[in-house]
C-alpha cells in the first residue's frame, strides 16, 4: 500500500476513534453519554463526583495503559461471526471506578449488546459485583450497560463505570440480549482499583 493511502487510512481511523462517544455509568440502567446536550447534575453527591472525575479524565486524554483483547467464546458462548473482533483498553490511572474504551466489529448491525465484568471467587473485587451467576453463585459478575452496534455491526466508545470501592480482578464480557449467550470474551483477567 502506498504511504498516502496508509496516510488516508490512520487519518480516518483517527477521526472514527475521536468521534466515538464517551459515557458514564452509574448504575444499571443510569448512564449519560458526555457527548450530549448539557444534561442535570446527578442529585446523588457520590454520582456527581463522579461525573465531575469522568469528565475530566476524558477531557485530558491520558493514554490507554493496557489493551486487552475480545475474542470469539469458548463452545459455552456463541459465535456471530469467525471475523468478530474487540479490543478493550483501560486506563488505571482514574481512581473513581473503571475507565475503558471499547471497540467491537463484526456483530450484528443495529443489535442491542450487553457489557459485563464477570469475577471469580478467589479474585478480588468478585464480592463487590452485585449479581450472583446461576448455579455458581459464589461468582458474581456485573451487566452494567445495554449497547447498540452501527449499521455495519461496530461499535466504538470510552466508559466510565462508577464501581463499589475495592480491587479488582476481573474479565469482560460481551452478550448478547436475545439469549444472554457470551458473544466475546476478554481472555485475561485485568486488574484496576476504585477507590
């Protein structure tokens, strides 16, 4: 490939990355993208903070100090597509909760996705996850958000997921809302802290 075209094509994948959202989660079913109109200051002193943190650690854009990546589940998940992809980069640096920018291809277009931090008994930060898995209630996991792909089946966003203050020691999910069945898999665990 020629260096103007590989020139094109980091530009365009600059300005992709530029223009995905930026969203924060309070709770499940309680999240703002960053992106919109001005919208109300959470009542909650705690969610406020936390917006105010977010909001700040988004506009400085520190760099991304790990890069994880998604991948097709093992035969208990289901596969959309051999070519699905991900990637999640974190940030350990925001101390409020867990700060991650998520990129996916190749799922279905214009499908709602839920995201997930799945723990396990023996790794910090399991106890502070608020749902118990069935039939392994001893491991929680978290469905923190409900997303949707773009019409070629993407999706491209940095969080901020307010958390019970701890360490964690998790992995990252992807599901689908049809089945709930995993549809990508973050491979390794991850540490981070909120404080």
């Amino acid at each position: 490939m020629h260096v103007p075209k590989l020139l094109i094509l980091a530009s365009l994948s600059l300005s992709l990355r530029l223009a995905a959202e930026d969203i924060v989660v309070f709770a499940r079913g309680d999240s703002r993208s960053l992106g919109a109109a001005a919208q109300e200051t959470p009542r909650d002193p705690a969610s406020a903070a936390f917006l105010a943190a977010a909001r700040n650690d988004f506009a400085g854009r520190a760099p991304y100090d790990a890069v994880f990546p998604l991948i097709n589940p093992p035969a208990w998940g289901r596969v959309v597509s051999p070519d699905t992809t991900g990637s999640l980069q974190i940030r350990r640096s925001f101390a409020h909760g867990f700060v991650f920018h998520l990129d996916m291809e190749h799922l279905q277009p214009s499908h709602a996705y839920v995201l997930c931090i799945n723990g396990r008994p023996q790794h910090p930060g399991n106890e502070l996850l608020p749902e118990s898995v069935p039939g392994h209630e001893a491991e929680k996991y978290y469905d923190f958000c409900t997303v949707e792909t773009d019409a070629r089946g993407g999706y491209h966003a940095g969080f901020a997921l307010l958390l019970r203050p701890g360490p964690y020691n998790v992995h990252f999910y992807v599901k689908d809302t049809t089945d709930h069945k995993i549809i990508l898999y973050g491979l390794e665990y991850f540490d981070f802290e909120a404080k």
